[in-house]
C-alpha cells in the first residue's frame, strides 16, 4: 500500500509502541487514531490485475445529513444492469472413466 490523498501532509507525530503482537492493519488504525483521521482503502484495477493499493487519509468521511429519499416521491426509477458473461469462480470438472484406462477424465493441466 501507498499514500494515496492525504488531506494533512503537514503534520506530523513522534509515536512509540511496547509491543510488537499487533497486525499491520491495526498499527496502521493506531496511526490514523494518534493523528484524528479517517482512513478508506482503494485499490487501481486493469482486467484482473491490481496495479495499485492506496490507503486515503481524510480529516473526515461522510456524515449523517438526516435526508430520506421516497420510492415513487423522491426517487422515479432506480436501475442496475449487471453482466456475469465472464464471471468464473471455480469450475470442478469431474467425468467417467475412459475404456481401457484407470484415470476418470479432469481438466488438471487444461489453461484458460
């Protein structure tokens, strides 16, 4: 991970801690404490490769403006499209034994 946006570049803390048992995660959630900041984690994305990891550094995110939005009243339509043409998690291929062989038919050594 690497600095994304950091909305207090100028400040800057001495920290010290007693033990070494914390994970990164939650020495990198101590640092945001220490320093009164929100973190968000993002990640840069081509084809099926992650090309970037960013931690953002915010004073602040988001907050409660106590706005309610009405089906039919506020909201005329809401739609989503989705496509999972390419979508595959996992394929267990399983198949009966070939004549004349001892070894059921897999897909062990088949690339996509």
């Amino acid at each position: 991970f690497v600095i994304g946006y950091n909305e207090i570049p100028d400040l800057t803390r001495t920290l010290k801690w007693d033990s070494d048992d914390s994970s990164i995660l939650t020495r990198i959630l101590s640092v945001a404490t220490q320093f009164g900041v929100e973190l968000s984690f993002r990640f840069e994305v081509r084809g099926l490769s992650v090309i970037g990891k960013y931690i953002d550094i915010r004073k602040h995110i988001g907050g409660n403006k106590d706005i309610y939005l009405r089906v039919d009243t506020d909201l005329n339509k809401i739609v989503t499209t989705s496509d999972i043409a390419d979508l595959c998690t996992a394929i267990a291929g399983t198949g009966g034994t070939p004549e004349g062989s001892n070894d059921p038919i897999t897909l062990k050594g088949y690339h996509w």
